[in-house]
C-alpha cells in the first residue's frame, strides 16, 4: 500500500511560469548584450498561459473540464 502524503502548500505552474518570464524579461531589458533571454521569456509567458487556462477550466468547471479531457 502506498504512504500518505499531507501538503502544505500548493504550487501553481501558470504562476511558477509567469514568475520565471518576468525574471528573463526583466534580465533582457537590463542588459543590452543578453537579447537571447527574449525567447526564453516569450516561450514561458505561453506556456504560463495555457498552465493558467488549464487550472482556471478545473477550478471554475471540473465537470466540462473532465469531458473535454476525456475527448483528447
């Protein structure tokens, strides 16, 4: 049988995500010789929205959220 496991914190990925997009932006625009963190930055602000879609379909609608899930 498996152990249980108690949590204290939850994490959220879209806000992970979105945390280290700002970080690269904000490391891009201080410093004119590193642009090569702008494409790092872009392509985590995406996937921080699709985490933040996912989690707002679970939150506001588990059951709809459930449906499509079994759909993919």
């Amino acid at each position: 049988m498996g152990k249980i496991v108690h949590i204290e914190e939850a994490v959220y990925t879209h806000e992970y995500l979105w945390r280290s997009s700002t970080y690269l932006l904000n490391n891009a625009e201080n410093s004119e010789a590193d642009y090569r963190q702008l494409a790092p930055s872009l392509l985590l602000a995406f996937l921080a929205y699709e985490a933040c879609i996912n989690f707002l379909g679970h939150v506001l609608s588990p059951e709809l959220w459930k449906a499509k899930k079994r759909e993919i």
